[in-house]
C-alpha cells in the first residue's frame, strides 16, 4: 500500500511540473537491523514516480560498500539528493533516518531547491562560503514531530549547495541514539558545526554564518 | 503505517486552500477586530492563535468597562464573543503556533506548526506576554533538558520525570502531552489557581501522571552536562529540588511577543514594533497592532481600535488604492 495519499500524489506532481534540471535520489539500505530503512526507500520512489525529471537509486548499504564510501555514508537509513542527468553533481546533501513527518517537506524543497540549482542564500552568505578554504560539516538533529526542524534543515542544505566544502545533513535523532548521546541532542533543531559549535533552534541564515565563522575561525 | 508525511506537505504551503487575503497572528481584542473588519470586506481572513487564555485579555478575570459590554465579564469569554462576531462574517480562527515568517517574498509566507500559509497582508497582533528574563539555568541548559516544545523534544524523555513551568492553555496542552512519554510530569504553576479552559484543568486533574504544585515559582534549574533538576519555592514554604531531567517551560511576562520575525523587523530598546498612522511597519504590506506597539494604555479597547484602522489599511493596500475607504457599515 503507497504511503503517499493519492490527492498529496496529486499536488506533488502539480509542484514538481516546475522542475527544471534532473534530480537523482540514492538511498543505501538494508533488509535487516535497520528499523526505517523499508519506509524510506518507499517514500524514495514513491516521489520519484511523480516525475520523470526525478530518479531514483537504492543500494544495500552492505553489498555496496564502495558507492556508500563514495558518498561518505556511514549509517543508514541515509538518503542522497544531487542533480541528475548529463551534469550529475552530489553538493553534500544528506538525510540519515526517515524523512518523515514535517520533514518529509524538507526532502520535497530540497528536491526543488537542487533542481533549480539556486541556493537563494543571501549574497553575504553566499560569499562566505564561495572562500572557504576549510571543510564544514553540519549536522542538523530533529524529530519528526518539530515543526522548526525543517527550517534548519533547509538551511544547512542551501549552505551545501554553495560549496563543496561544506556538507549538510539531517539526522532523525531518535533512530541514532548513539549520536544524540555524542552530541549531548535533548532538544531539537540542534545543529552541530564540525563537531565543536552548536547552534539551537531554527536560526535565520544570518545568524548561522556568525556559528559558521565560530566553527571555522 | 501512519508516517505523518501529512504533515511535511501542510509545511510547504502550497496549497490553495492556504492562501489568504490577510493573515493575523493572534488572536486577542487588536487581532479579532481586525478579522471583523476585513472578512466583512471580502477578504480572505486567517487569525492564527495560541488559545483563548494565551494573551492578557485572556486571563482577565472581570471586565466591566468595555464599551456596549457592560459586564463583569471575563476576558476570555470577551474574546469569544468577538471571535464569533469574526467568525460570522467569514474569518477563519485556528488554535495553533506561528513558527516563522517570511516577509519578504510575494505573498508573504507564515509558517505554524500544522502548515504554511501565504498572505497579501500580514497583521501581527501577538501581545506583550513575552518573558523579560530567564531563570538562573534556563540558557545554560537549553536543548540539555530545557525545552520550549514539548512536541518536539518529548521523545527524548521517555520513561523519565520531567517539570512543566507555565500557567495557560499551551502550558497544560504540553504537559498531558508529555505525559505519552515522560513516567512523571511536575506541573509547575505559579500562581495560587489553574488559569486554562475548563476540559484542559479537568484532564490535568485527572490524569496520574501529573502532580500539580499550585504557588510554586521555578528558582533554578540545575544540572551539570544534562539537567538533572529544577529548584522550586512554594509560596511561603521552603525551596526543594525536583530531580527530574527535562525542563519544559511556558512562563509569560510583559514584553512584546516578537521572536518569530527573527529580526526581520527592527524593535526599539523595550522590544517593541514602530509603525505609521495607518499601523503599518517598515516592511510594506505587515502591520503591527495593540500592545505589541509601546505607544499608547493598554487596554481592550484601544488594541479594539488599532485593529480597525490595521484592517482599513490592508484593505488600501491590498487594492491598491491611495485612500483609506471607510464605508464599511
């Protein structure tokens, strides 16, 4: 039985009739000991099924260990959102756990924020990150149930898609306990900012580039 | 399997049934005379509240000097009249949390925790119940156990006791919904009575997992990587500390409510939002109502008042006319 309702099938295929570059999702799986990893795969190619300029990839995260490398993928359920077709391009976007509940509209902007290839970022921020000359990786820890979640989300995707340096990823943490624990994450949006600055709550992109310099200062 | 992806599509606002004439974020004296004034105007009208006891009028106990309404009268059964009265003439009320804001795009965008909507107009209404000041902990610990949406963080503390500080409709919604997962919540209230509608106070009441400690104000919280307590005061008894890890907190004071612009409005030294004669900020097309302005008494009435000439004006802006049209009868 779809997840997808067929009138939410409706409306997605409505928006999506404005892409206009390819989108290629890849998810990495794995039929056991991964508790979302069936229903993460389905809302996969259930959203690429609504378009034709949407395709999807899905490998078993242990049969495939050299494409999860090439992806820097260490857990899964994890899912990649990059431009498809002739000018395929992996800006760094990642969400590990199940995009579901507020941030299944995450993976829906993401997918039409990657297809537009503009990050809409603000010119500050966009010429912040076009000097970067360090790594950055963001890690943006939410729950299903928080609606200000996205906003961070959102947020460290459009910064990965202005640099190759930096990588944005979401992580549902109550599937990766092991990490909330790391991370001291009792609240969520947390974002930590290669490992050491955090940032509480869905911060506007002004704010965030003052943790940003923190992080890489 | 129910995955909630309902809730993800709400988020991104693109529904038509989302998109309105004019948006006002709370719903108080200032916010529901604007919602009269523009649904009988024939504009599309979305009041966005937090709950009927969220503002100051709300838990006004007795009003006998409101205009035509001669009382005594309590605040929130005013507001209800005048939501009706709004309701009547076409505005839409929904009980919900406006989580960000867009004011620069077209329509305007505002985000609340069951979807996006799209405005030509935004009113912001939200009053000055905004905290002055944080207690000792509270900064140090947000996000290790100090919380503002239970929705949100709730999972984090399962099987564990946690406190909930606060007084009013959103403070008892977030407390029976914690009890889902915590083993025991502490409501802790302020004031010596529940202030929230009546079916909440009952459940709150009833329910096992809740211990209600009525008087009591939230001293501290306390903890070292994570929190691991909350020191409390009861009214003329001696301080004690609640061991518990998850600190929920939902207390009011008197500053204008206006952290969800995110800066996207300048606010003066007391937080407050400059507008023009017609209630309009610096940004075209958002206008700002009531007490959220420092200008004037605050009263029902006089916030009564902005939100009328709030509403004339996004009805010229809307329209694009030059002069205000008043022939609303």
């Amino acid at each position: 039985m779809a997840l997808l309702k067929e009138q939410d099938q409706q409306h997605l295929r409505q928006e999506f009739a404005a892409l206009e570059n390819p989108v290629k999702l890849i998810v990495f799986t794995q039929p056991f000991e991964c508790q979302y990893c069936t229903e993460t795969r389905m809302i996969a190619e259930e959203v690429a099924a609504l378009s034709d300029k949407i395709s999807v990839e899905v490998y078993d995260f242990d049969n495939h260990r050299e494409i999860a490398e090439q992806y820097n993928i260490d857990k899964i359920p994890a899912t990649v959102i990059m431009r498809g077709g002739d000018e395929a391009k992996d800006y760094g976007i990642r969400f590990y756990g199940i995009p579901s509940g507020y941030e299944f509209s995450s993976i829906i902007e993401d997918i039409m924020l990657v297809s537009s290839g503009d990050s809409g970022l603000s010119d500050e921020v966009r010429a912040w990150a076009s000097n970067l000359t360090e790594e950055v990786h963001m890690q943006v820890f939410v729950t299903p149930t928080c609606p200000y979640c996205p906003q961070a989300v959102i947020l460290a995707h459009r910064l990965a898609m202005e640099s190759d340096l930096i990588r944005g990823d979401m992580v549902e943490a109550i599937e990766f306990p092991h990490l909330s624990n790391k991370y001291h994450v009792q609240g969520v949006p947390r974002t930590v900012i290669n490992e050491t600055v955090h940032m509480e709550g869905a911060a506007p992109e002004i704010m965030m580039l003052g943790k940003l310099k923190e992080a890489v200062a | 399997m129910d995955l909630g992806l309902d809730l993800g599509l709400s988020n991104l606002g693109a529904a038509a049934d989302n998109a309105y004439d004019v948006v006002i974020i709370g719903g108080g004296p200032a916010g529901t005379s604007t919602a009269i004034y523009t649904a009988r105007a024939d504009l599309r009208t979305l009041v966005i509240d937090k709950g009927l006891t969220a503002g100051a009028l709300g838990i006004t106990t007795k009003i006998s000097n409101y205009p035509g309404v001669p009382g005594p009268i309590s605040g929130a059964e005013l507001v209800e009249i005048m939501r009706q009265q709004a309701e009547s003439f076409g505005a839409t009320f929904i009980t919900d949390k406006v989580v960000g804001l867009d004011l620069s795009s077209d329509p305007k965008m505002v985000m609340a925790g069951t979807g996006t909507f799209t405005a030509k107009a935004v009113v912001l209404a939200t009053g000055s119940m905004g905290r002055t000041s944080s207690v000792k902990g509270e900064e140090e610990f947000l996000g290790r156990g100090v919380s503002y949406c239970a929705t949100c963080d709730g999972a984090f503390f399962r099987d564990q006791d946690v406190a909930v500080i606060g007084n009013n409709d959103e403070a008892l919604e977030e407390a029976l919904f914690l009890t889902k997962f915590a083993a025991k919540v502490y409501l802790i209230v302020p004031t010596p009575e529940l202030k929230a509608r009546e079916f909440l106070v009952h459940e709150i009441t009833e329910s096992a997992k809740v211990e209600v400690m009525l008087g009591t104000r939230l001293k501290e919280v306390i903890g070292e990587t994570l929190v691991t307590g909350v020191r409390v005061q009861p009214r003329g008894g001696a301080e004690q500390v609640l061991p518990v890890s998850g600190a929920f907190v939902y207390l009011q004071g008197g500053k204008p409510i206006t952290d969800y612009l995110m800066e996207q409005l300048p606010t003066s030294v007391e937080g407050c939002l400059a507008v023009d004669a017609e209630m309009q900020t610096a940004v075209p097309g958002v206008f700002a109502i009531g007490d959220l302005l420092c200008t004037h008494i605050k009263q029902a009435v006089i916030a009564a008042a902005d939100g009328v000439i709030a509403a004339v004006a996004v009805d010229k802006y809307i329209h694009g006319r030059k002069k205000l049209q008043i022939d609303w009868n």
